[in-house]
C-alpha cells in the first residue's frame, strides 16, 4: 500500500501551512528567480507551486514521486521516477534540494547514496534541506495502536539523524512547528484515508476501531502543533 493522502485535503495542503513552511525554507536559504529546486517525494507539489509562484521563477521547481496524482500542481516539473535513478542519470545542478517527510521510507545504505547523491548535485551556495517528523514531543493525536507504531518509526528517524549527524559532522538542525486546528470528524476521516505512513500496514478493522478511539478520547475541535525537524546541509 502507497501513501497517497498525505498531502491530500488535510492542514498539509492548507495555503496557511504552505505559506508558513515556505516562509520557513526561504530563512533557510537565499533564492531567487533563477534558483534551480528539487523536490525529492513532492506529493501533489503544492509547496513547489507556492515557491514558483513567490519567486516568479524562471524555471518550474522539479517534482521527484512515485505516485502519479492527477491534482498535482501544474506550476511544477513532475517526474514519476525514484530519486537516486533521477539523480544518477541527470546532470542538472541544484540551488536547494528539499526532502520532506520523506526519508523515513529509505533504508539507511539507500539515505547513505541519495545524500551523497544529492551533495554532488548542488551548485556553490547550495543546500539540502531534510525534514522528518519531531521525535522527542510529537503532539500528534493518535489511538493506541497507531502511537505504538508512530514510536517505534520516530525512534527510527533518531537513528536516522545521528546516522546523518555523524557523516555529515556539518550538518544544521532547526525546528519547524505548524498550529493546527481541525475537528475530530475530518481528523477521523484523515486517519480512514491512511494520511500517515504508520498506517499503512494495519488492516481495516484496526483503522475503524482506532477511528473509535480517536471519537471517545478527543473534543470535537483538535488543537496540537505540527513539529518538524529540519537538517541544513550545505555542498
């Protein structure tokens, strides 16, 4: 099973979140019309539209996926095709390489080559920018059996940046957090559509009863943060 929804009608895809991530990136690195940028995992591309469009661009952003989405944004340059094959057999140079929420779903030899890969295709002043989830105090709303799983891949993504912190001695770490504000309905449905990998591999009957979880123990209206943390590595 793919992760389809992530980015699909949720706060993800919110003009408010586009416009605080970017915000976000743009105090990260300095970029202009003639910025060369790639998104590594783009989901439908709406934070690469936002970009395109505040920076009026001269070239559309590149859009790396494996899944084809027929309401991905036009203002991109997709390409349905995995990453390190992409980046192998191009000879484009890059001003930001993004990776959002993405990493998490390589193995760690697979993190080893896409970063190195990725280093080799910055131009000068370059940077790649990773993001994953905040792993100390997530406030994610969860039942139980998704928290356990939600842990054990968060414990992963520590594993994950020390593995990147110690081959990369250089590289920055910065936070990115979002207030969210949904109701528990539209939360449920997020959760029905599988809107976060650690779902994926439960079964129907799981999903539905965590579903009546997620009804008993929350409020109508969910009021948490969105954490992310973000690792700066420059060419």
């Amino acid at each position: 099973m793919s992760l389809k929804n992530w980015d699909n009608k949720t706060w993800l895809s919110s003009k408010k979140y586009i416009k605080s991530f970017n915000n976000f990136l743009l105090k990260q690195i300095r970029l202009n019309r003639e910025s060369q940028i790639l998104d590594i995992g783009c989901g439908r591309g709406k934070i690469l539209g936002f970009l395109y469009s505040k920076l009026r661009l001269k070239n559309k952003p590149i859009g790396i996926d494996i899944e084809t989405h027929k309401d991905r944004d036009k203002r991109i340059n997709f390409k349905k095709i995995d990453a390190i094959k992409y980046l192998k057999n191009n000879s484009k140079k890059f001003d930001l390489i993004l990776i959002k929420q993405t990493i998490h779903l390589l193995n760690f030899s697979e993190i080893k080559k896409l970063i190195s890969l990725c280093k080799i295709k910055l131009k000068k002043e370059g940077k790649i920018l990773i993001f994953s989830l905040e792993t100390s105090k997530n406030e994610i709303p969860t039942f139980y059996l998704m928290k356990k799983r939600l842990k054990t891949s968060l414990n992963r993504d520590k594993k994950i940046i020390t593995f990147l912190s110690k081959l990369y001695p250089n590289i920055k770490k910065k936070k990115f957090s979002f207030k969210v504000k949904i109701s528990t309905k539209r939360y449920m449905e997020m959760i029905k559509n599988r809107y976060i990998s650690t779902l994926l591999s439960m079964s129907s009957n799981q999903i539905l009863r965590g579903i009546d979880e997620i009804n008993l123990n929350y409020r109508k209206i969910l009021n948490f943060n969105d954490k992310l943390i973000c690792l700066i590595l420059n060419k």
